[in-house]
C-alpha cells in the first residue's frame, strides 16, 4: 500500500482526529489512527470508544488498499516538524511498517494490524430520526448552551446538550441546575417530536469542525447512537441516556421586575467588583432602583468590599438580590446583545437574563439564573 498526501492537508486533518483520542487508556489500541485506503481516499479514524471521528481525505498516486494502525502521538509529534510538503507513505502488506519519505528523510513509525480496532456504532437510517440543519445554525446553538452543561458526575443526564425537534422549531437546552440555557431556531421544521442528548465531547468536537464547512449538517440518531455528517468528516457518538428534566417547569412566567442594562458596562463592573467577593461564595449583591443598579461585594474575612453604581432602566418595586459572580459573568459573556433585561419576581426565584435585540429573528435564546440567599443585616 502506498500514496502520496501534503502535509498541509494531512496534519490538520490528523490534529482534529486527535481530539477524540483518549490521554489514559486501558486499552492500547485506542492509542492509534486507522489508516485506511480505498481508491485515492484516505480515511482516518480516531476513537475513545464513546465517540468516533472519521476524515477523508483525497491522496496521489496511490497503489493497494487496505488498512493499518499508526502511532498517534508519535505521528503527530513528526509530522510538526516537517515543512509543508508531500509525503510519500509506504506500507508493508505483511509487516505493516509503514515508512513516511520526504523531500530529505526517511522516518519508520510503529504500526498494528487494525483487527482488534474498534468500529463505530451502526445506525440503520430505516430506524432512526434523521433531519438536515445549517453548520452555522448548529455551531452557533453549541456555542449558546455548551457552557452551561453540568460537570456533576450525580447528574449525568445534565452532563449535555438536549436536541429537543418539533414541527415548527428545534430546541438546545443545558443546564447545571444553577444556570439554564434554552436556544431555539425556528427557521427549522421536523416530521415530529424527537429529542436527544448529546455529550459535551463530541459536541465540542463538533464546535472544531463546524467552523470550517459551509455546507448543511446531515443528523442521523436513534435511541443510542447518534451521526453528524459535515463535508468530509463524520462524529459517531454515544447517546445520554436518560430523560432530560423537564426544564419548562423552572421557568418563571410572572416577573414584574425589569432591569435594562448595558451588557458591556455590567459585564465589567461585575468582573471588577467580584474581586472583592468572598472567595468561598463569590456573590455579589445588586440593589435596583427606578435608574439605577448598585452592585456590590464584600469578604468580610479580609475587611475589604467594592461597589460600582451603573445607569439603568427598572420598572418594578426597589430590590435587591444576589448571585454567584461566576455564573452570571458566564451568561453575559455568551450574549451578544448590546443591552441586555434581567426578569425577576422576588431575591429567592431565578431570574431571566435576555438579550433586547436579536441578530437572527429565527433565534429565540433565554438563559435563567438562580440567586444566592443574602445575610440582610
């Protein structure tokens, strides 16, 4: 077997595959690309047994086929040296060697048969949900709701992204259970009611590659496994499993309480006068009035507080409430609103974080915050 790739298309290619690859692993193969020729497409595979990526890539003069198991690391760490060139990749039938010749060198790298490599999950598309969304729609809704998603191993149906598809609109939900995102895209329409859970790996995996294609993004899921399939580049993924909580029930519809404010200007003074939080609870207070938002922070171990007072715009009665300086700080940074309305009813209900204005009007988003109880004096 042999071929011919440049490296300019090869080592992106292999840095992305990468991803997926495991740091520890119990199982020493897992520690490999496949590499795989049919024709003059290369196919690389990259796996953790939870989730898969597979790339194809287009190579010169190439002669045989078949399959074999590189050295992940010690592929990549090589191929970082060398220039943009092409490489010649030779090899052996019977020993599987495989020797990689450049413009000045010749390099062996270690190599295994790919029998005991692990292939990835079947979805058979006559029994599965299947639906086509744009790559900017996707990317974006991951980047909405990835933040969000729990890192408590208690709650593992919370440790991803909800795909929840309707007739008129499709839905990403995450949560940690102290914050909660909800973004939907009513550009989109689906036969019927389905839903899934996606992983946080594989959807940042997804975020590294959206990036770079243009075309539409073909989902293919069933109860188990689900299929993103984008240009030359395929994620076969695990599914939670599990039913998501029913997210609806703990968003408030009654918050009389309105705070207008500049996103930016809030964002910073937030940042700045979190410094002075108690590094155990990072709270900061934010007492609301008809113009006005005083917010404030204190840690009393060291005898040292901030304030800042910002211009506002408030309808509602005079009141004060606290949150977790970190959660909040996330919220506003994923917004892209210049102003953005706080919704609240009382210091011990979530409140709503909206953006005022909207850069697609098929984009609804929400994030929800709940409060930190206050010591009133």
């Amino acid at each position: 077997m042999k071929f011919i790739v440049s490296r300019s298309d090869l080592f992106p290619s292999l840095q992305l595959v990468n991803k997926v690859i495991p740091s520890k692993s119990t199982y020493p193969m897992l520690d490999n690309f496949k590499f795989e020729l049919t024709g003059n497409t290369l196919t690389i595979t990259g796996t953790d047994l939870q989730t898969t990526i597979i790339c194809n890539i287009e190579v010169d003069n190439a002669e045989g086929e078949g399959a074999v198991a590189i050295a992940a690391r010690r592929l990549l760490d090589v191929l970082k040296e060398f220039s943009d060139q092409p490489l010649v990749f030779e090899v052996d039938d019977e020993t599987k060697n495989v020797t990689i010749l450049t413009q000045t060198g010749k390099y062996n790298i270690g190599s295994y048969s790919t029998e005991d490599y692990p292939e990835p999950a079947e979805i058979d598309e006559n029994e599965a949900v299947s639906f086509n969304i744009k790559s900017d729609v996707l990317d974006r809704a991951i980047n909405k709701t990835i933040f969000a998603v729990s890192q408590d191993d208690m709650q593992p149906v919370m440790s991803g992204i909800l795909f929840e598809l309707h007739p008129d609109n499709i839905t990403f939900v995450a949560s940690d259970g102290h914050k909660l995102v909800r973004y939907r895209r009513t550009d989109f329409s689906a036969d019927q009611d389905s839903e899934f859970i996606l992983p946080k790996k594989p959807a940042d995996l997804l975020r590294s590659i959206l990036g770079k294609e243009e075309q539409d993004v073909k989902v293919v899921f069933n109860e188990r496994n689900a299929q993103f399939i984008i240009g030359n580049y395929t994620i076969v993924s695990r599914l939670i499993d599990g039913k998501f909580p029913n997210y609806q029930a703990v968003i408030p519809t009654d918050n009389p309480n309105k705070l207008v404010v500049d996103r930016v200007e809030f964002f910073n003074a937030i940042r700045r006068v979190s410094i002075f939080s108690s590094e155990a609870s990072k709270l900061v207070k934010f007492e609301i009035s008809d113009n006005q938002v005083k917010i404030t922070a204190q840690d009393i171990d060291f005898s040292v507080s901030a304030e800042e007072v910002l211009p506002a715009q408030y309808e509602g009665e005079p009141m004060k409430i606290g949150f977790k300086s970190t959660f909040i700080l996330e919220i506003l940074q994923n917004i892209d609103s210049g102003d953005i309305r706080l919704e609240m009813s009382d210091p011990t209900r979530a409140a709503l974080i909206l953006p005022t204005e909207k850069l697609d009007e098929n984009e609804d988003e929400l994030m929800l915050l709940m409060p930190m109880m206050l010591d009133e004096e």
